[in-house]
C-alpha cells in the first residue's frame, strides 16, 4: 500500500517534491525528491549531512534523516508540478533535539497535555531591493512617512499580486497586503491558525518571498533593520489559547482590557521570561540596531525598549489590540519560524502554571517618555544569550540539549552591515 505522501503526491500530480527543514539560523535546506522515489524516503527517510546545516553538528556523525509530514504538502507557486512538504529531523534512530520543528512539536504537545491550543499569526515585514540587493527596488518610493503609500504598493502590483493570490491558492486565507513604515517595505497578512501549521507556512512564506521576488528581477530581505535610516522588519506574533472544543480562552469581558485570568497568566509569563525570549526572537547583531535604536526616517522605530505591555499601544513589548489574542512585538525577520512560537508557548505556560501576575498595563507612550524605575530589554546577542544560559525554567522546557547546541551556534551567526538609504539619497516630503 503506497504511503500517505506519495499518495497525496500522485493524487495532485506532483512530478517532485521538495522534502525541506529550516535549520536553527532558519535557513532553509531541501532535497528536489521525484514522485516514484517518495514513498521509498517517506519510509526512510531523506538523508542530509548535519555539519552542512546550522545544527551544531560535527562531520563524523551519521546522516540525518528528514521525514515527511504529509499533513505539510503544498504546492509550488508558479510551479505546479512541483510539491512542499515539511519534515521533522531524526539522528541514530532518535529525534534531533535541536530540530526546530521538534523542538515546536515538543510545546505543542505540552499544551495539548493540558486540554490547551496554541493558535498563531505573524507580521512578517519584508524589503523590496533592486536585484543586486545594493538599494531599494523603487526610486520613487521616498516619502519621510510612507506607511500605507498607495502608489509605491502599486507599484510593486506584479508582484505584491502574484504573492496574494500564490496564498490565496494555497488556502492560506490572505486578507491584506500593505505598504509598511520604511521606504520599500511591504507586508502580507494571512489568517492565524494552530501553531504547528502557521511555522510551516511562515517558513514557506520566507522562501516563497525571495523566489518569486527574484523572478521579478528583484531581491526579497527579511533583515531586522537593513538599512541606517529606515524603520527594521518587524516578526509580530499575535496569539492566543484555546480548548480542545475550539473555545478562545482569551477573552473574559470581566477582566483587565476583557482578558482572562489565562491569558493574563500567560502573559504574566512572557513578561517574566522576555530577556531569554530575545535570544529567540532576536537573534542576532542586527536585531539590536532595530530594538530601542536611533529614530527613523519616518520618526519611530516601532520596536520596543522595556519589559512592559500596554492595551492597544505600539510602544509595548505586547499590545493588546482586542480580546481575543495578545501582539508580541519583539521579533523581528532574523527569528526562526518555529524557535518564535515555541519560545513563545514555553514561556507563557510556565506563567500559567505558576500564575504569574503581569502587573498593571499600561497608557503610557514609551517611546516618548521611557519609564525611570522600567525593566530594559537586552541591548546585545551577547545580553541575550546570558539571560537565556540564566533561565532554568526556560531551558528546562525547551529542553537543555537544545539550548547547549543554539547557545554554540549562535554567536557564528552574522549578516552584512547594514547600507544606507537608496544610495544615500534624502527622504522626499509628503505633500
């Protein structure tokens, strides 16, 4: 009898599938697998050398082996012959512990062993540059205050369309595509789900992204804040709790903002845990010139300098823009897909089961009036990953093997300086 994913393989007319996994920098690795080989590697795995891969992992050890998850499988934008599946990360017959899937997997099952769902979206802000990456893709796109800039988004129409409706075909649910706060800056918002399911898709979304930018004669970056002067990509994660029956545990119209004691426990517990959370959701060099850096052009940064949470505030760690869920806007576009939400969920449970307390929200407008008696965030990879080697309880739940292996890694992880806008060229007025 033929497996679940070649079926489903043959079923759509997949020619060949992509068998992929992001590595713990979130680059993504794959092997192009024909249709009559995917039921033999579905079964056996696809083998990868580990040391090739950011997985703190020497030469001499065995190959990895990638297996499917068919639940994953999705077709190729402008590629239909060609499938994407998800795959989970084994070594000696035993799942890889620092496999960032697993190490999601591993919290979701924590959660469900507590009757509990964790439900997802992300904000995940992006560059458009010119082919050579060197400067913004459009000229013209020079505002001081660009957010929402009608004519730059339509600008970009080929592509901004063709990405909308590759979603729109994947089932995704996309509902708004929109010109962001920088000069050249765009993002795309698609309908929250289980957190297993929007890692995946926010893991394709970041290759997906580049690929079809490249075949507009584009380049695509994700880079927390890629050039001097304009406000960074921002990775908000928006999220919320809910029962095995499909009940938002969230909201209570009795509570603070309308939250629940859950939520407010949750939350209670990424405020406790937020300085170890920046080794995961800002990970590396750059993300420090975006949190709490000189202004922008545009005249903020949007990115968060203190522990602290607010109702439906951009100045916060986490705003509160409704009852139904909580905004983290710490990360940004160097954190792992599945690294985010897990660290996310970790610590918010720990604040469940512990009930932890948040403290008062509040009105203020940090960015203007920083708080005298505020807890800071960490200014540095270095700071963060001190936090992270302080925190027991988060390394106890992400699992300590993991921790050891990310905090080796990390350290290697750097990017190209950040360029100077268009070349150097001044921000146009808005009239």
């Amino acid at each position: 009898m033929s497996t679940p994913l070649a079926a489903a393989a043959a079923a759509r007319g997949f020619r060949f599938v992509l068998f992929s996994f992001t590595d713990l920098f979130g680059v993504q690795r794959a092997k192009l697998v024909p249709a009559p080989a995917v039921e033999a590697l579905e079964r056996g795995g696809a083998g990868f050398a580990g040391f090739a891969a950011w997985l703190d992992l020497s030469p001499a050890r065995a190959d990895l082996l990638a297996f499917p998850d068919p639940s994953s499988l999705m077709p190729l934008p402008g590629q239909p012959d060609v499938g994407w599946v998800a795959t989970d990360l084994a070594l000696d017959g035993l799942p890889l512990p620092q496999c960032p899937r697993g190490v999601l997997r591993r919290q979701v099952a924590r959660a469900a062993e507590r009757g509990l769902r964790f439900r997802t979206g992300v904000e995940a802000e992006f560059f458009l540059l010119n082919g050579e990456g060197s400067a913004l893709a459009d000229g013209r796109d020079n505002r001081r205050k660009p957010c929402y800039d009608q004519l730059a988004l339509m600008r970009h129409y080929p592509l901004i369309s063709d990405l909308l409706s590759a979603l729109q075909d994947l089932g995704w649910g996309p509902y708004q595509a929109d010109h962001e706060d920088a000069n050249g800056q765009f993002e795309i918002n698609w309908t929250f789900d289980d957190a297993l399911i929007t890692a995946d898709r926010h893991a394709f979304f970041r290759f997906l992204v580049p690929w079809r930018a490249e075949a507009h004669g584009l380049t695509a970056s994700f880079r927390p804040r890629p050039f001097v002067e304009l406000t960074g990509n921002g990775c908000h994660l928006h999220h919320s709790l809910w029962d095995t029956s499909g009940r938002n545990l969230f909201p209570d119209p009795q509570g603070e903002l309308g939250l629940s004691a859950m939520a407010l426990h949750f939350l209670g517990g990424v405020l406790e845990h937020a300085p170890a959370l920046c080794a995961f959701t800002n990970p590396t060099s750059a993300s420090y010139r975006r949190l709490a850096g000189a202004s922008t052009t545009s005249g903020t940064t949007w990115s968060p300098a203190w522990i602290s949470w607010g109702a439906n505030n951009r100045t916060h760690l986490v705003r509160v823009p409704d009852d139904q869920r909580l905004e983290l806007r710490l990360a940004d576009g160097d954190s792992n897909p599945y690294l985010l939400p897990a660290a996310v969920l970790a610590a918010g449970l720990d604040g469940v089961e512990r009930q932890l307390n948040p403290g008062p929200h509040s009105l203020e407008d940090l960015h203007a009036h920083p708080p005298s008696d505020g807890r800071p965030l960490p200014r540095s990879q270095a700071e963060a990953l001190e936090a992270l080697a302080a925190d027991g309880v988060l390394r106890e739940a992400l699992g300590e093997e993991f921790c050891q292996a990310y905090g080796r890694l990390l350290p290697q992880r750097s990017g190209p300086p950040p360029l100077r806008r268009a070349q150097g060229a001044a921000p146009g007025l808005d009239l």
